[in-house]
C-alpha cells in the first residue's frame, strides 16, 4: 500500500498547470468538458473515511462509513470506540443530520447545508466536479480565465475552475463560485487522487457558514 500510496503522491506532485490564458473561449469550453467527465461512469461507492464538519453551532472530526447509490447517501459517524454518534443522509436534494449525543448538530432541509449545495457532496463523494450543465453557452470571463482557471459568468455569479494537467488527463482542483460583487463565496477542492481512475481521496467544501472535509480510508466506487 505504501507504493501506491507514494505513486498518487508523486502523479499530484507531477500534474501541471494549465495556460489557459494561451486558449480562445470554445477551446476553453473543450478543455472544461473534458475536465467535467471525470467520475461520471461511477453511479455507488461505499467505504469508510476521515470527515470534519464546522459550523457556527458545532465542530466536529471523526470516523465513518458511507453508502452512496440512487441518489440516496447515508453516512453513518462513528465515536473511537466503534458507537454511532450521528447519521447524514442525503436524499436527492433533501438532507437531514440526527445526533443524539450532540443535539446542536442536528438540521433538515433541502437544496443546501450552511449554503453548500448537498449536490456538490453528493457528487464529490462518487469522485465527480460540480459542473455546471450551460458550459456550453454560460460566458467566459476573460478577466479571471488565467493561470489555469476557467472561468464562467452564470446567473449572476461566477464559477472559477481550476484545472490541471497529468498528461493522461485534465482534471478539476478548484472550484469557486462567487457573486459579482466578491461578496458571497464557495468553494470546493479536490486532493489526493486515485492513480487508476484519477478521481480525488479528498475534498473540502466551505462557505462562510461551514465547512466539510473529507479524506477515503477504504473505498469501493462502482
């Protein structure tokens, strides 16, 4: 395992920048739609991680199992000693986080949790980009499109991606979503990715109300 381990270290630590400030737009648009197939063959993936989860109310780092399949996620936390300590499970758009030894982290609702789309986590988990459907007619920001970011004007926002090279194939490292204003933001990023089929072992998705980081110990993506 430590080989392997070392091989994902050095093909992250190899991985380029791409000049994407040298690209005309529907050359951008090409290079972000190859980026966003990644992960998208895999439907399930069920294993056990690493997670942190903050919030104004609670923070939280610990162990636990996740089952993600139909559009149904549930991930079950887990105390040092093996006890359940809370349960997420996401439901197409619906989420709802029940703990009975910490009543501060418990909250339903739907779309969002402290303004990061439970679809983001959703498609994270099974290795894949938030990508936006309208890359194809969404405007390109010339301004922010440098230094390997592709940006997009969209519905009043902007969603910055970050991209990388391995020489194999692109991927996505970053994403920021912002208002025009710089005033609202949220991100999500990417790390430690799977020498054979380039999806990411890590990512951490934050807002200015919370923040969720999570790190595979054992996966099977499907």
């Amino acid at each position: 395992m430590k080989w392997l381990l070392c091989l994902c270290l050095c093909m992250s630590s190899c991985a380029t920048t791409i000049k994407t400030e040298n690209f005309n737009d529907q050359e951008l648009r090409e290079h972000l739609k190859q980026a966003c197939k990644l992960g998208k063959e895999f439907t399930s993936v069920k294993g056990s991680l690493w997670a942190k989860i903050k919030s104004k109310k609670e923070e939280l780092q610990f162990p636990a199992t996740i089952r993600v399949a139909n559009k149904q996620l549930v991930l079950e936390i887990t105390n040092l000693v093996g006890g359940r300590e809370a349960v997420i499970r996401i439901d197409d758009e619906l989420f709802s986080v029940l703990s009975d030894s910490r009543p501060g982290l418990n909250q339903k609702g739907k779309g969002t949790w402290n303004m990061i789309p439970v679809s983001w986590a959703f498609k994270a988990f099974l290795g894949q980009p938030p990508c936006l459907d309208e890359i194809a007619t969404a405007h390109i920001n010339r301004e922010k499109s440098v230094h390997g970011a592709i940006a997009l004007n969209f519905a009043g926002e902007i969603w910055i991606y970050e991209l990388e090279s391995t020489g194999t194939r692109e991927r996505i490292i970053k994403l920021t979503r912002e208002s025009k204003d710089s005033v609202k933001k949220l991100e999500i990023e990417f790390e430690r990715f799977d020498v054979s089929n380039g999806t990411p072992l890590s990512f951490r998705a934050a807002s200015e109300e919370g923040e969720l980081k999570i790190r595979w110990k054992e996966r099977t993506i499907e």
